[in-house]
C-alpha cells in the first residue's frame, strides 16, 4: 500500500528532477510542475501522486522543513527494517481524519467528536471479527457521541440537555448541518482509505469506493493488528506497577532511579506507551539537557525503550557536547554494535567527559565506594594522566566530582593530588 509512497519519497530525496531540493506549496502539497515531473518519471497519473505524496506525508516517509522535503527516517529504514514499514503504516493509520475531506456543513466539534468516539467503534470491528451491520456502527456511534456531550456538561443550565441516544444525537447533528450518519460515512471511507477497513465488494483499493455502497464493515488483516497494537499498548501503559504513567519524565525518571534495570524497563514502556512517540522523545530529551547526571543517563535508557523512532531525534542531540557521548553510544547501539565495544566509538576527550558527568551521577546519588570503584572505568589507565585530561575537558561538575573523590578515596597521596586537580581546576591553574 505504501509503494508508491515510498517510490515518490525516493524521488524527492534525489530532488525531484529539479536539480536541488524539493519545495512543497504553502499547504504542502506539491505543486503541479512537481506533479508533472513526478508522474513522468515514475510513469503513473498526477492524481496517484498526489495520493502517494500525501500518504508519504502522513506516513513519515517525507518531512517539510521551512517548504523543503527530506527524507524521514522511515525512508532511511524502509529497505532493512521491517518494523519500520509497519510503524508507517501506523502512521497513517493514525492520521486517517486527514485522508478525506470531513462532509460539507460539519463543524470543527463535531468532526472531533467523531474522532474522539471512534477507538470504541474500530474496538468493536475488531472484537467482532467479522463484518459489522452498519445501523449497528451508527448506534454505538450516537451512543459515544452522547457520552462524550454529557461528560463535557457542555450545555449550559436552563438549555436543552445533551442528545439521550444516537437518534437524539444525530437529530441534533441533522440541525447543524450534518448528520451523524454522513460523518460515520466519512470515517469509514477514509478508514477505507488508508487500508484500515475492508472496501465495499472487497475491492482491493477502495480509494474512489464510497461507503453508502457497503452495508456493513470489516478490517482488513492490517487493520485488526493495528487495533490490537493499540488495545496492547493500553495494557502496557496500565501495568505500571511503580504508578508513574501519570508524571513527567523527570519525575518518572527519578522514581525509575531507585529500581533494578528490568523494572525500569516496565515502567519506560508503560510511560512511552501512553504518550505520542514524538512528544515523548523530547520531553526525555529536555531532561536530558538538564543539570542532573543521572537523569540524563537514564533518559536515554528510557529512549532505548522507543527504539527506531527516536533515532532522528538522537542523531540531531550528537550535536549537543552534553549530550553527545550519550548520543553515540545510543545509535551505536540501535543500530545493531555490540554495547562492550561501543565506547570505542568515543574520542578521548568525549570518553572523559562522559566520565565526569557519570562519576556527577554517582557523587550526588550514589555511594562514595562506588565513586572510588569508577575510577578503574577511566579510558586513561592512571591516575595522574586522568587527572590531567580530566582538568583540560571543561565539564561543568569537574570541581564538585574531584572533591567527592579526594573525600572518598581511602589512599591519603592519591586523594591529596586529586584535591590539588580540583583546586587548579576551581582557580584556573596549571
């Protein structure tokens, strides 16, 4: 289903037959010489590109920065990465209120109405296995719709109530300006449309098939895994065992701080699992930023939980100084190294400065005998040259951590030269 997209999205990386990159309209189509170009050289109709270059846009497989298509990472990952086609699917399974136009007269509520009303109706398609009645879709449809209204109390006192069933609700919407039956319409063409449901005499492109054709709806075999990925997605978020689904990164992170590694996995996976994967990704990575060590290491193990999808977002973080050791260490790792020998992926200087900021870490959360024992993980091999590549890396905690280990360290000529590093380094010395 997505070939074409990803056929388009190939030939827009090359620049589109322009000569350089290529520049969506203000509304982010292509505009029609692009289309033209496109439908020569790839030998299909100008209306099949404006369909691949939309589902390409939904999917993932094209983003526009500032009008200029690049390449998403699902493009990247198309040909070696068999998740990363199903979560472009997901994508545009998701985005389907996009695939078609919402019926003349429905406004912006009540379109989202139906959008917020229809999880229960794909749960129901999907439980039932089978071909669903669509008076029956219609009225669990009015029922949701109803509930929505009244949990909202968004009819003032002394008005009429909220619609009591779906015919009160699609009355209701039949005075808007359109029905509720007209919107369920719009909902399962476009479903029909991004390969989420079955078309009409089981077409097998239902993209011109208009849904008063059907009497009833069945997913397709995509279309039931996609629901079922979601249903077990909800499992996931509600097996959080240490309750931090709710918090924010920073908070879950430090709860995640005082559990083994196995049951902090549980619990990034149930706090990813409630959020969009974008919006996750960078709320870990705002924590990542911050002052506190530890929670920037465990941001990027909670970003190791995401996977694939948060690779873009890392490999832009390798630019950060801060955040760069933790950055290549992560897509080193993503992309399939072998963790022992990772950090041979690090310069000296970043390999110290990683030191630093975990040995940060360990000093403000930790044990002062764990601080002693990081010592032997130092790149350096002794101590005098640690010392001295230590002062030269400019990390902000590098007073603070030389302190803590001057102050734990059980040999009184080591811990009087470590001191001496920390004064140097505190008065700007040599």
């Amino acid at each position: 289903m997505l070939a074409g997209a990803a056929r388009l999205a190939r030939w827009a990386d090359s620049g589109g037959g322009s000569g350089g990159s290529l520049r969506a309209g203000p509304d982010g189509a292509l505009p029609e010489a692009a289309v033209e170009r496109a439908a020569e050289a790839l030998r299909v109709t100008p209306q099949q590109v404006r369909v691949d270059w939309d589902r390409a846009r939904l999917a993932g497989l094209v983003e526009l920065h500032d009008g200029l298509a690049r390449p998403g990472w699902r493009l990247r990952a198309w040909d070696r990465d068999d998740t990363a086609v199903l979560r472009g699917w997901v994508a545009l399974f998701d985005a389907w209120s996009l695939a078609r136009p919402a019926p003349a007269g429905a406004g912006p509520a009540m379109v989202a109405e139906v959008v917020e009303a229809l999880p229960q109706l794909l749960s129901l398609l999907h439980l039932s296995a089978g071909p669903v009645p669509l008076p029956a879709l219609l009225d669990m449809l009015g029922q949701r719709v109803a509930e929505l209204r009244t949990e909202r109390c968004e009819v003032p006192y002394g008005q009429e109530p909220a619609p009591d069933g779906p015919q009160d609700a699609a009355d209701a919407d039949d005075a808007a300006g359109a029905s509720l039956a007209a919107l369920l319409a719009w909902a399962l063409d476009a479903l029909r449309i991004v390969g989420a449901l079955v078309p009409p005499g089981g077409a097998p492109d239902g993209i011109h098939e208009a849904v008063h054709e059907a009497s009833e709806a069945q997913l397709t075999p995509l279309g039931n895994w996609s629901v079922w990925v979601k249903l077990e997605q909800i499992c996931v978020a509600a097996q959080s065992p240490a309750g931090h689904i709710e918090q924010s990164a920073e908070a879950m992170l430090r709860g995640c701080a005082r559990l083994t590694p196995g049951p902090a996995r549980t619990e990034y996976r149930a706090w990813l699992a409630a959020r969009s994967v974008g919006s996750a990704v960078e709320e870990l990575l705002t924590v990542a930023r911050g002052e506190d060590a530890l929670l920037r290491g465990l941001a990027f193990e909670a970003l190791r939980a995401v996977g694939a999808p948060a690779e873009a977002a890392v490999r832009a973080a390798a630019d950060e100084p801060a955040l760069r050791p933790y950055a290549l260490l992560w897509l080193v790792e993503h992309e399939g190294g072998d963790p022992e020998t990772a950090p041979d992926v690090l310069t000296r200087e970043e390999s110290t400065w990683l030191w630093v900021d975990t040995a940060a870490a360990v000093a403000d959360h930790g044990e002062t005998q764990l601080l002693v024992r990081h010592l032997d993980s130092a790149v350096q091999g002794s101590v005098p040259r640690l010392l001295e590549e230590v002062r030269a890396v400019g990390h902000p905690r590098t007073v603070q951590v030389l302190v803590a280990l001057a102050a734990a360290h059980p040999d009184p000529a080591l811990a009087k030269a470590v001191r001496r590093a920390a004064f140097q380094v505190h008065t700007g010395g040599v």
